[in-house]
C-alpha cells in the first residue's frame, strides 16, 4: 500500500548516491561526510545508543524522513527498546509539533517494519 | 503523469499509519493527537472553515504536503471557495516565497482534482 | 523588566529600516514590498481581520518576533477579539510545537501591552 | 560585554510572560503546556538527564536561545557533564550546520556562566 | 533504481501544475510568479550563472528538491563546471549541515544525469 | 535608536564567544570550524566574493542573523558594489518570501553602516 523503499533497497540507493557524490565531491565534502560518522562513534561519554537518539530527534524535529529513516535504523541495531523510542519521538512531537506527524508515522512504520523482521 | 496519492488512497494510508503509531505511543502521544484535533473544532469564536485555512497557511509556509493535502481536504468539505482559497493561499506564498512554490502547484493540483470531483 | 521596545518605539525603528532598505532597494525589492502589503488588502473574499489572523499565524509557525508584533498590532487595529486571537494563537502552537512557546510568550505579551493602553 | 539576561534574570522573565499567557490562553494552551512539561518527566524509560539533553539537541537545531538556555540549565541540574555535553552539542552542530554556531556560542557561554557559578 | 522523474519529465509535471495554478491564481500569485523569474534575468550586475548559483544554495539549505532541481538544471544550462558546482555544494553543505546531505545527494545524482546527457 | 552593536563590538563579541566554545570543544567540533572557513577560503574555482556572496544567501534565507551581519562584512571587505549586493539580496528575498524582511532591513543596515564608513 505504501510506496516506501525497504531497508534494503534504502541502503543500497543510498549507496550509489554516496558513490555519486564521491565522484565529484571535492575534499571539504569529504571532510564532512567523516565528520558525519565521527560524532555517532563509540568510544566517547555518551553510549552509540543515545548518540543515535539524539541524531534522530534532531532529524525527526528537523524533518528530514530519509535522515530519520537512517537514524531509526541505527536505533535498531543499537537495540533501542520499544519505551525508549517512543519517549525519544513523544519529545520530538512535543518539541515539533503536529507539522512533524506526517514523519513521525513514517517513522513507527519503519520502527515497525525492522520489529517484524526480528521474528 | 503525475504519481501523488488520490484523495481516497491517501486518507486510507493516513489511517493505516495512525494505527502503527497507536500500537506504540505512550500517553503524551495520544494526548497530542487529541489536542491536535480539538483546536479545529467547533464550538469557539472562529468558524471552522477559518480555522481550516489558518492550518492550511500554516503547513504551506512550513512546507509539509501531507498536511497541506489533510487541511486542503478539510477547506473544500467546510465549503471555502476558490476566491477565499486564493486569498490564503497568496498570503502564504507571500510570507513563504518561491521555496514554498512546490507545495503551491501541489495545493492547487489537489483542489483542482476536489473541484473536479464535485461535478 | 523586558527589554522589548514600546509599539512606537517598534514602529519609528520599523519606518528608519524601511527608508534605509529604499534607499539601496532594486525594482524586484520594491515590487515585493508592495505585493507584500497587497495581500491584506481590503477588498477581496476574505474581510482584513481574517487575513491579519492568517498572517499571525503564518509568523508564529516560522518564528519571527517582528513579524508576529507586526501582525499582532494589525489584529488588534481590525477589532480581533481575546476569543479569537486565542484560537489562532492555540492553532500555531499545536502545528509549531513548543519551540513555538518564547515567541507565543512575547506574542501575548505585545497583546497584553495593546490590550492595556485602550483602558 | 554581552547583553543577555543572567540564569535568574531569565527565570523571571519567563515566569512573568508565563503569567500573561495563561491570562489569556484556552484549554488547549494550558493542555499543551501540561504535555510539554510531561515528555521531560522522571519515571520512564529514559533518565531524565537524557530526555534534556534530547530537548537541547532539538532545540539547538531548531536555534531556539530561550529553549536552548532552559534545557542548558536543565542539563546543568540534572548532573551532565562537560564530556556529555559536549557530545550532544557536537551532534547538533554536525546536523544543523554552521548556521547554528551563534546559538552553539550562547550555549556554551550560558554552560560556562553555570559552571563559573559553582565554584 | 531510484524513482525519480527525468529532466524532461519534470519540466513537464512542472508546467501542468503551473497551468492549474494559473487556473485559480489572483493577481498577487501571478505577480509574484514574475518577480520569481525577473530576479534570474539577465542584465544586471551579476552573471545569470552567479544568479543560478545563489538560487541553488538558497534552495539547498531550504532543502527543496523541485527546487534544487530546478537550479541545477539552470547551472548546467549556463554552463557552470564541476569546479564551481562543488564550491557552492560544498558551501551549501558547511552552512546547513548533514540534515542537507540527502538532497546534496540527489543534486549531484541530478548533475550527473545532466552531465552524461552530454556525451 | 536601534541597539543593535557596531562592527567592532560584534567582532569582539564573536571571539569572546569562540574562546569560550574552544574551552569546551571537542576535535569534531574544532574540525567543524576549520571546515567552516576552508569552504570560503581563495584559490578554487569561485572568487572568494562570489563564494562570501553565497555565505549571505544561504543565511539570508536561513534568517540568522549573526550570520548575515559576518557575511556582509566579509561582502563589504571583498569589494562587492551596491548593486551586486542588492541582486544577491533580491534572490534571498523572492526566495524566502516576507519572512525575510526584518532580516534583510537589518541587513542593509549594516551594510549602509559600513558605507558610511568609508567615507
């Protein structure tokens, strides 16, 4: 019914598009992009877990469904619970308000997808 | 040629994504939801139709579809009409600018297709 | 206690910028400005009060302070009443989410301000 | 040097303005307000240091000051450390971009305002 | 892989929904319309490539795709190189930061698509 | 009558603040602000005027206003004339519509502050 790409056609598309930009990026874009990955790293004060929350509140209040599509997923494999999403998106939605609900479905939909596929 | 939703499928969707949200939202959420629909309701000083179209102005200039297309809806069932949604919908590309003129082609296609539906 | 300048003060320091912005404006700039204030004109579907509420609202959801006072002032000359400017104030706030309250804070404040100098 | 309001300063302030909005604000507004202060509270499944710094992230990307100083002192007297805090932050700058930077400078000036005040 | 229109495709979406628009549309829309595409004209001080270039930023850190789109393929048009793309992306992407990242990835996966046509 | 500070006010305010976001930085953070200047530094492809230009654009339509006040001092040291300047602003202003304005007013202000002092 719904037209979304699964988690694995998402990371692949998101694949070729990293190779695209990589293609004409010049070394600013490429420092970024590190920089990107560096802040969620383990090894600092803050747990992996919280860092991917807080990535994903950011992205939820911001708008930006492929960015909470990331950061939902990485909850996922950082075993985020159930209660915990939901306090992390109940924030977001009170933080954001209601012009965030159309991304916060979307975002329990895929929550919701990466659940049954665990079964 | 163009691959949005019609009216029916996209209501459909919206409810089959508001019930994976009940699944997992705590008792804020759920809160929020029922506030979201009590301050469209009828029985204060503003007519609905009005406050209809303060939702619709609000969700153009923040730039969110689903929720132009839900307040869109809402507008043609509370009986705006083409001049008083044209009155809106400037004041909104006004305050906007040119970035909300995507989701202004996108309001109107959806009118357009409401109107067409009446005859 | 507040810092905030006086509905005169806003107003002279509002025309001073104005003259400046004139005076280094293109044809484009003007003509914007001018469409600008075409779109609360009186005169079409919707009455001037209205389309000051749809402005408000529009200010709050996007978090201009001088935007909302302007529009507050212009709610308050149209004869907006306590009832009405608080079901427009509730809308933005659910729609914008908290981040909206410091700005809904001084939204009041301005009314509150207006509200006492008709006494 | 700078001109912002101290801790207290900004406390009272706020309580002021919260007075005048609940002067005039309908159920709903207070209903809100009542939920905004609930998504922060003890008891669930995240601590509420993390739940604060959840809401500083938002409002950091957001550029919210009043939020970002009210969930700056929250975090301060909820126990977070500068390590801790600095992760967050660091998040927030690499998803909201350097247009966050003055509101990543009031917040740090704010934290080391808090910090100085312990001593 | 991806679903997204083509360049022909999306000029062709563009104008039936500019027709509709201009279907309902007051004079204050059509107005603005105008002023939209004066503003990118040639004549002026700066370069219609430099003109295309502010556009596209502007539209990158509002995050519009239509609208990125439509910029980059104006670059392409005026012949802006890879060197100068990349600056300004660059630019785009420091100013707004990794919520951008998605639609940087699609601007580029646009360019190439422009830039193969070529050949 | 406007309180707003003079260039060198804002510049000493500016490093005061960076001190204190340096005391408590991490590498990501300082890498961040290293990245943040090497994207508008000379010797690419786009002179460093154009690429100053595009800084005020992107922070024009993001509307902060510290910002616009950083790039529109490195505008008036690289040589950009009134009316490159004012087609720049032109584009920002259809682009992000009325909302903008208060920042463009002030904008021009500064401008016409670093004109006169020239003089």
């Amino acid at each position: 019914m719904s037209n979304r790409k699964s988690v694995a056609e998402f990371k692949k598309e998101r694949e070729r598009l990293n190779d695209i930009v990589m293609k004409y990026a010049g070394l600013e874009t490429k420092r970024f992009f590190s920089l990107d990955s560096q802040v969620y790293r383990e090894g600092g004060a803050l747990p992996v877990k919280i860092k991917e929350m807080l990535g994903l509140v950011a992205s939820l209040v911001l708008r930006c469904d492929d960015c909470i599509t990331y950061h939902i997923i990485r909850c996922f494999e950082e075993g985020v619970n159930d209660a915990e999403l939901q306090e992390a998106l109940s924030i977001s939605l009170i933080v954001g308000g209601s012009i965030t609900i159309p991304h916060l479905r979307r975002a329990y939909d895929r929550w919701n997808e990466l659940k049954s596929s665990e079964k």
